[in-house]
C-alpha cells in the first residue's frame, strides 16, 4: 500500500496517493514514512489542516521525532500561528538542538514576535 502510495505521487496522482497513504494507515498508524509523505501530499493539494491533523497524530505516536516537530512547525507558521509553531518548535529542538530547519525557523519566528 505504501509502495502505491508513493508511486501515485511521484507520478502526481495526488489523490490516488492520498487514499493508498490512508489504507497504509489504517493497517499500520505508526507507519512512519506513510505519515510524512502523506502530509507532504496534503499540502500539495493545499490540504493544510488534514496535513496539520496527520503530523500531530504522528508526533502522538513519535514524541521524539523533531523532523515532525519541525513539519508541524512549519504548517503552524505558514497559518501565522507564531506562538503553536514557537512551542511545536521548541519541543523539536530539545529532541534535535543542532537541528538547523528547526533553529532557522524558531529564530525568524522569535524575531517576529519580539517586535
């Protein structure tokens, strides 16, 4: 199911991807590159809040894993959601301090918000 999932998207059959990404889920949730690719798919159709719901449901099952914290993160801020995107972030950072996507983005969001 993942392998389909992933060929619809390389082949940008967006919402074919979509479904087999789901089907994988529903047979393995903590299926890890299912969850991100299909976030990934999500915001290319612009589907930003289900992306936002499967990153936070991924982060439930890998509290650890800072490149989630970091997707979340980034989602969070492009909705200008400064202060969920700063304390997403800031949790990301303690799992990854030298996590540079993750620093680069807290810097540019407390710059904004020290304003």
């Amino acid at each position: 199911m993942f392998g389909m999932g992933y060929a619809c998207s390389a082949e940008s059959r967006l919402e074919d991807a979509v479904l087999w990404y789901r089907r994988c889920l529903r047979a393995d949730p903590s299926h890890m590159a299912a969850n991100s690719n299909l976030a990934e798919v999500l915001v290319r159709l612009n589907q930003t809040d289900d992306a936002i719901e499967v990153c936070q449901k991924a982060l439930e099952i890998y509290p650890d894993d800072a490149n989630f914290h970091f997707d979340l993160g980034l989602l969070l801020f492009r909705q200008n959601r400064l202060a969920e995107a700063r304390t997403i972030l800031e949790k990301g950072a303690t799992h990854n301090p030298q996590d540079k996507e993750i620093q680069d983005l807290l810097g540019t969001i407390r710059k904004g918000q020290d304003r």
